[in-house]
C-alpha cells in the first residue's frame, strides 16, 4: 500500500503497537494525559497560568487537549504553527519570538484578522514595520516586550531599555502593549534543582526588576511571561508572572527526565519504534532510525525495552548498535522502542503520533505544524 493510499487510522487503531511499520513515534496516552493534567493541577495552585509551548508536539489536537484541561492559550515559535493552530479555532496565540521581515509582518497582521494574536518584539524598527501592517490590514496586534534576562538570546536589556520599546508601541495606534516576556533558557534544563533554582530567580528578578521600572514610568504590565519545563514551579511561582510557556512536560525525553524535580514528575510518553534490520556480527546489531526519525544533539538516544544493547551511532538511515549481553537475541524484523534525548527537534522529523494505550494503538494523529518553520 502507497503511503497517499493508506488510511492509518483504520489501518492501525486496534493493532498492537509491535505490529506498526517503522520508524514510528509512539505516544504512550496514560502517560501524556497524567502529564497534562499533573501540570493543569499545578497551576490551579499559583498566580500564574499555563501557556504551553506548541514547538514539543506541533499538533493542533494535543493543543485543544491542553486548553480543554485549563491552559489559557498557546505558545508558539514560528509564525507558520501560529497559522496551524489559529485555523483550528484557537484564538489565543503567543508568538515567543521576533517575526521580521515584509512577508512575515503581512502574514501575522493577517493572523491577527481570526485571532488575538500577540508576539514579542525587540526592535525599534520592527515595532513602527508591525504597526505600520497593522494599521494597513485594520488589525490590533498584543505586543510583549522581550527582555534578555540572562539566556543572551532575543531581547533587550532589562530597565530603561525596555522601558523605551514599550513606550513606543504604547504611542502605536494599532498595536496593544500587553507586558514583558523574558525566556530563562540558560536554567531550565540545570538538573541540580538548588543551582537551578538559584539562578532561575536571579533571571526572573530582572523581569520583575523591568516590571517594577515601567510601573515608576507610569506603564501598566499585564502579562509577565517565561518559563519552560523545568522552572515551570519555580517561574510559576513567582507572583508577578502570570504565564508559563512549558513545552517538553507533555513528552519529556531522556535529557528533561534526568532534570531533579522534573524527571520525578512528569512520566516519558514518546518513543520512536525501530525495526532491526540487520545483525551483521555477534555484537553488532544495526536498526533503522537513523538521524532522520530521531535527534541527537543532546546525546545519542537508547533503547527501553532491551537490556544489554546500547546505541552508539546514528547515520542518515541507520542506528549502530553494541551489544553487550549474550542473552540479547534480536534478529532482522524484531522491534526495538527508543526513547529520545530530545522530544522537541524528533516530533519535528515525523508526520503523525501512533497513540497507543495498554500497548495498542488507539488513534492516529497528524503532526501538522510539523517543518513549519517559516
Ligand atoms: C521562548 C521559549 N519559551 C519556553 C520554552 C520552554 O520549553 P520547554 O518546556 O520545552 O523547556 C522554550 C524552549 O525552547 C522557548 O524557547
């Protein structure tokens, strides 16, 4: 069967998940629903609500679960899933990041037609260019300030500088200046939890710090907003913050699973399914994911269910493994389950979920605002 021709839903729902075709992500549902509904509950607790990252799943579906269990909006990084997710309805929509460029500032002033979209901005010049499309489509677009709290990527610097940017998109007739947004990117992923939480409040203090100044200047701040996975109770704790923009809890990987405090938490949900498909020596078994199915920039990912194999290299299309127990009898066709090092870049590499439950597959989920990186 054509991959065009193949129905996967009623092809696979009902099959044991050994039964797929491979490579294959899997999402364990147990696991992913108490996940949603572990970081839903801890948010009915603190000030600030949950804002999830769209760049973990960039599924339109796993978003609607998200709202449905009490998340106020959407997080997005590119303009591409903002449209994704905008189209199915969802109107509260965060661009965490910097949209330049005339292509892009039509397309989010058009976003903004169906939607309540807001975006951070870091740039005098980019400011007057979203005003001036907003103003020409007839639109209001929310704006955050982004400051650079430490992580030294987007962002201008804390205090007066943001100070300024803000009182510029106050004087825009289009734009809605909404309050500050500052990523702690250089702490989320510290795994000692003292160290991390250390510097994660030294990195929101300057946030606060910003808040406090323009509140002097006479500039209201409604949304202060940051936080990832591993600060989400850290940041989220903080009173002034009012939104989290956690991605990776749904999932997890076997890099936020060693983070302390994170990996206790929250459960691994993904995995890819490989099919070996060669046993070349006694010692050498070779499967078939390779670097186009999982990522490796945190580090090789390992196989679960198999003791005494380790993955030592990945090429385009193969994964290179050593054998290290005599016991271990995987031949050509058996299945092999990995768990990746990083959740976000591998859904990225793949167009659709196998949800299986108990092990069997229960649906099937396109992966939409997959390589929608424009
Ligand atoms: C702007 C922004 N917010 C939040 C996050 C948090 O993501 P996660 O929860 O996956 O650490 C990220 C991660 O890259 C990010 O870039």
């Amino acid at each position: 069967m054509r991959d065009s021709e193949m129905c996967y839903n009623d092809y696979y729902v009902g099959r044991h998940k050994s039964e797929l075709d491979t490579p294959a992500l899997l999402i364990d549902l147990d696991v992913f629903e108490k996940n949603i509904q572990k970081m839903s509950d801890y948010f009915f607790t603190v000030n600030a609500e949950l804002r999830p990252h769209l760049k973990t799943h960039k599924s339109p579906i796993i978003a609607q679960q998200q709202i449905a269990a009490g998340a106020i909006g959407i997080t997005c990084a590119k303009l591409g899933e903002a449209e994704t997710v905008v189209d199915t309805g969802i109107r509260d929509v965060l661009i965490a990041n910097q949209i330049v460029g005339k292509q892009k500032i039509e397309r989010l002033a058009n976003i903004a037609v169906n939607s309540d979209i807001m975006v951070a901005v870091d740039n005098v010049q980019n400011v007057q260019d979203i005003s001036d499309a907003a103003t020409a489509e007839g639109v209001k677009i929310r704006i955050l300030v982004e400051v650079n709290i430490g992580m030294d990527r987007c962002g201008v610097e804390p205090g007066k500088a943001a100070s300024d940017l803000a009182q510029q998109v106050i004087q825009c007739p289009n734009l809605i200046f909404e309050g500050l947004m500052g990523y702690e990117g250089h702490t989320v992923a510290k795994p000692d939890r003292t160290e991390r939480e250390k510097t994660t409040r030294a990195a929101m203090q300057r946030l606060v710090e910003t808040k406090d100044y323009l509140n002097r200047n006479g500039i209201e701040v409604s949304i202060m907003s940051g936080g990832g996975t591993g600060t989400f109770d850290i940041t989220g704790s903080i009173p002034e913050m009012t939104e989290i923009q956690a991605g990776s809890y749904v999932f997890m990987d076997s890099t936020y699973h060693n983070v302390e405090g994170v990996g206790e938490k929250f459960g691994c949900a993904l995995s890819v399914m490989a099919t070996v498909v060669s046993r070349p020596t006694k010692n050498r078994i070779v499967v078939d994911t390779g670097l186009k199915v999982l990522a490796k920039e945190f580090g090789i990912p390992q196989p679960i269910n198999v003791t005494g194999l380790e993955m030592t290299g990945l090429s385009e299309e193969h994964g290179k493994m050593h054998v290290t127990d005599d016991n271990v009898t995987l031949q050509p066709g058996d299945r092999v389950e990995i768990l990746p090092t990083h959740c976000c870049t591998t859904v990225n590499l793949h167009d659709r979920y196998y949800c299986t439950r108990n092990d069997i597959v229960e649906s099937v989920w396109e992966i939409s605002a997959r390589g929608k990186s424009q």
